[in-house]
C-alpha cells in the first residue's frame, strides 16, 4: 500500500500539468454532487428546519418502514415499475429498428428529411405534448370527439383521459412519438463505422437486404445497444415526474400515482411537509435502480464475454 502511495506521489510531481486540469473538475464534482448527498441523512433523521440537518433527532429506518407499511406502497410501487419496464421495453428496439431501416434508405435528401422529421418532437416540451393530447383526445372539444360524432352522430365518446386502463398506454407512445427520432442517432453513428466492402462482398455473395442486416449491421450495433441499455436500466425507476402529473387525474389515479408523484403529494403539497419521509421515498427509489444497473451490468457482461459491462 506504501509503495501505491509512493508511485502515486512520484506521478504527481511528474505530470503536474495534467493534475493541475484535474483541479476544477474534481471541484466541481465534489462541491456540486458529493457534498449535497450529506443531505440525504434527513431520511434517517427526524427533520426538523429549525434545528437544522444534523440537529435533527435520529430515527433510524422509521421513515423506511412507515413507506413500507403504507397502503399506498404496493400501488405506487407498481405503477412505477409497469411504467419503466413498459416504456423501455418498447422504446429500446424500436429505436434501433428505426435506425436500421434510415440506414438502408439511399436517397441521401429523404434519409434527412426522415432524420428531420423524427428529430422534430424531441424539442417539444412536456407540457405542450401534454397539453397536445389534450386538446386531441378530448371528447368534448378534440379531435377524438369530432370524429366520433361525425361517424355515430351525437353524444359523446368515452373520456381516454380519464381511463387508468390507456394512461400507461399514452404515457408510453407519447414519450416514444416524441424521443424515438432522438434515440436513433447514437445507433446511426455506430452504423456510420460499417465497412461499405463488407455489403459489397455479402452482395456479390448473393445476400438479400436482411440478411446483409442481421450479418453485418447487427453485430456492429450490440456493443452499442448493450451500453445503452445499460444506461437506460440506471435511470429505469426516474419515471418523469413532469408528465406524469400533467397526465394525472382522480379518475386515472390508479394507474398514474408513481414514486416520483406521490414524493411531492406526500413530502411537499399536503400542507405538512414531511421532508424526511419524502427523502427516504427517494432514497429506497435510488437503490432499487442501483441494483437494477448491477444486475443488468454484470448480465451483459456475462452475454458479451467480458465487453459489454460499463464497470
């Protein structure tokens, strides 16, 4: 261990230059990331503002233990998984189906108009894609309802919005209507390394456009789709807050009430701000998808033989 302490030391007054860099980044990182994570003791603590952050009296796992036992906690905790595994395992092959199907396109003026087009919605806010659903499914006023009249006369057609059976349903294809376009450019700058020879011999081989797929530009985008899933899973359980209370009404509250909502319900917008059991809420929630990038890490890199984990 002395040794390391030495061969490090001896580095440092070799490449002080380089160190030197390194001053404001670690700064940074310690300052903004690392010292406000003292915080999260208020989850242990039975916080009191007056009395400060390490005034507070300590309680242990209480707060844990009043989430656990809560009615609320199977639902909430329900919902919120259903959400993630639904938006991810929806989202994540169609991306990279999209971003396959640009690459076979030739005409290099439609591949962009293409590429435009479906980059287009990411740039739109939560509350106006919100508010876009909305004025569309409204049956009253949208475009939802002026199409039922129009094909069964008058009345009114069932309320979509209020329905907790297609809120996941809309919060999903919703976040993919509006991200996949995004999530393709990664895969297409992976797509961008292929070699031109490789399709040129598999055609004089006599290979088709799908197979071309499958031998060539499949096995070029895995280590790629493996990183990005392994991203993906560590923000699996930071379901959008945003939208999701936007979305959210009494008659959809079963199906809409997640982590993050029930956190501001709960801990900050129910007159008695309970700050310390907000905290752990959020805290058990950021261990659950720890866990879950670990396992899915240590899964793709068992799958690749060693490649693919990011530690």
């Amino acid at each position: 261990m002395r040794g390391r302490f030495i061969t490090f030391g001896r580095k440092c007054r070799e490449r002080w230059q380089l160190f030197l860099f390194l001053i404001p980044a670690a700064a940074v990182v310690l300052i903004f990331d690392y010292w406000p994570m003292l915080g999260a003791q208020i989850a242990f603590r039975d916080y009191q503002p007056r009395a400060g952050i390490w005034n507070s009296p300590w309680v242990g796992f209480k707060h844990f233990i009043k989430f656990f036992h809560s009615y609320q906690f199977e639902r909430v905790l329900g919902n919120t998984l259903i959400l993630s595994f639904y938006s991810l395992a929806a989202s994540f092959p169609l991306s990279i189906l999209m971003a396959l199907a640009i690459n076979l396109v030739r005409r290099t003026g439609f591949k962009k108009f293409v590429q435009t087009v479906s980059y287009m919605p990411y740039f739109i806010s939560v509350v106006v894609l919100v508010g876009i659903l909305n004025q569309v499914l409204s049956p009253v006023v949208g475009i939802y309802g002026g199409v039922y009249r129009l094909f069964c006369g008058s009345g009114y057609p069932p309320d979509i919005l209020a329905n907790a059976g297609t809120f996941r349903h809309l919060y999903v294809w919703s976040g993919i209507w509006q991200s996949l376009g995004w999530n393709t450019i990664i895969y297409l700058a992976a797509l961008s390394s292929v070699d031109l020879e490789l399709h040129e011999a598999a055609q004089l081989d006599g290979a088709n456009r799908l197979k071309r797929v499958v031998y060539i530009d499949l096995p070029i985008l895995l280590p790629t789709a493996a990183i990005m899933l392994i991203l993906s899973v560590g923000s699996l359980m930071s379901v959008g807050f945003d939208k999701a209370y936007l979305m959210q009404n009494n008659a959809n509250l079963s199906a809409s009430e997640i982590i993050s909502t029930y956190i501001y319900k709960t801990g900050m917008n129910n007159g008695t701000a309970q700050f310390s059991y907000a905290t752990a809420i959020g805290l058990f929630n950021s261990a659950v998808n720890c866990c879950m990038l670990l396992v899915v890490n240590k899964l793709a890199d068992k799958v690749g033989d060693g490649g693919y984990g990011l530690f």
